[in-house]
C-alpha cells in the first residue's frame, strides 16, 4: 500500500511539473506582449494581471505615451535616402507610403520563409486598409524569393543604413524585422516575427493614426503614440 501511494504521489507531483513548464511555454515573450498592446489586443491593465509585464514596465509605457509626439517622431524619423529595387530602378523616401509596413529581411535566415509568406499573404488586407507594403533585402542582391514580390523589394546600402538614424540599431541586431512606417518615422514596435492576421488589423490602425497626425494642430501637441520596443 505504502509503495502504491509513493508511485501514485510520484506522479501526481510529474503531472504538476508538467502543467508548470506548459503554462511557462505558453507565456508570450516581452515582444509579443508589447505588440499586443500596440495593435490594441491587449491592455497594459490586463498584461499586468496575468503577470506578462511588471507594474513599473507598465508605469513607464504610460508615462512615454505623454512625451510630445513631435520628440518621438523626430527620434524615429528616417531621413534621406537612395537605393534601388532588385530589377535596378531608382527608389528614395518619395517613393515610401504614409502608411508602409517596413520590413528588412535577410534571407541567408533560417526564419526567413515563414516571415516573407506572413507578409505576402498579409498584403491584400494591408492595401486593403489604405497601406502599402516594402521589403528591404539586406542579403544578396540576386535572392529568388523576392522574384515574385507583390510589392517594391530594395537594396540596403550605406545610404539607407545612414537614414535609419536612431532605428538602426533594430535593423542591424535582427536577422528579419520590421515596424509601421508613419508620416516618415517608424512608430510601432519592431516585429521580431509576423503573423498575416495581425498585420491586417495593425494596418487598419495606423492608417487612422496617419489621418488623425495629419489633423491635429502643428503646435507640439500631446498625442498618444506607440513607438518602439523590441525582441
């Protein structure tokens, strides 16, 4: 008997391991609770609750959404540029939508596949939404998968690398990435990863914080911007 209830406890402790380690599988990463609260999905109350963030991550996102939008705009503003597309014509910001899903995608990556597809199979919904797409290739130049691109694919070179200004830095550490592009600065979170789903109800939002930038008074005025974090 008492053998039989040492093997019953045994398992009984093995099966609660087990749910422990599946409930910490199950949590979503730093970057994908801060996606989740940019695209709306998710509070910053309810991520707090479940334990995802910590009260002070969570006091300081709320104190960053008071910043003057004209000094989170500047920080994440792209400058000047000049590249090309992969069949060689000239493409500068001019050529950048108000709305652009930015991505840089290296394809020498083991994740590159799935994360192109994301992206492609987002883009209908996306143009949809009023947004456009652009993927950057920051490999070789002759990359097949991009030979079939329903949107412009260009060039990183020195001169878009020195226009990411202070944006560099996410497009340099992550193999593939990228953020919505508003108005000429990067004003969401920087996706480590993509899901189509998601990119059709982020472009719906961005596009409205696009129009609603272009209401408000040009005076410094306060508004509620999300701007980046990452992986």
């Amino acid at each position: 008997m008492k053998k039989f209830t040492a093997i019953l406890l045994a398992l009984l402790c093995a099966a609660s391991l087990a749910a422990t380690l599946t409930a910490c599988t199950n949590k979503p990463t730093q970057e994908e609770v801060e996606q989740a609260i940019a695209d709306g999905s998710v509070t910053v109350e309810d991520a707090v609750e479940k334990g995802w963030v910590t009260q002070e991550w969570a006091e300081e996102y709320q104190e960053s959404l008071s910043v003057p939008a004209i000094d989170k705009v500047a920080y994440h503003a792209i400058g000047e540029f000049m590249t090309q597309t992969m069949s060689g014509e000239e493409f500068t910001r001019d050529d950048v939508a108000d709305v652009t899903f930015f991505a840089f995608i290296d394809p020498a990556s083991s994740e590159v596949e799935n994360y192109y597809q994301e992206i492609v199979n987002a883009y209908p919904e996306i143009q949809k939404a009023g947004a456009e797409v652009v993927v950057c290739n920051k490999g070789e130049k002759d990359a097949e998968m991009f030979a079939e691109a329903p949107f412009p694919v260009i060039l990183y070179n020195d001169s878009l690398k020195e226009a990411m200004g202070n944006n560099v830095g996410m497009v340099e550490e992550m193999e593939n990435t990228a953020s919505w592009y508003v108005n000429g600065s990067f004003l969401s979170a920087w996706y480590g990863k993509v899901e189509a789903e998601n990119l059709k109800d982020s472009a719906a939002s961005f596009v409205e914080q696009s129009k609603q930038q272009d209401a408000a008074p040009q005076d410094g005025g306060m508004v509620a911007m999300t701007v980046g974090v990452s992986q």
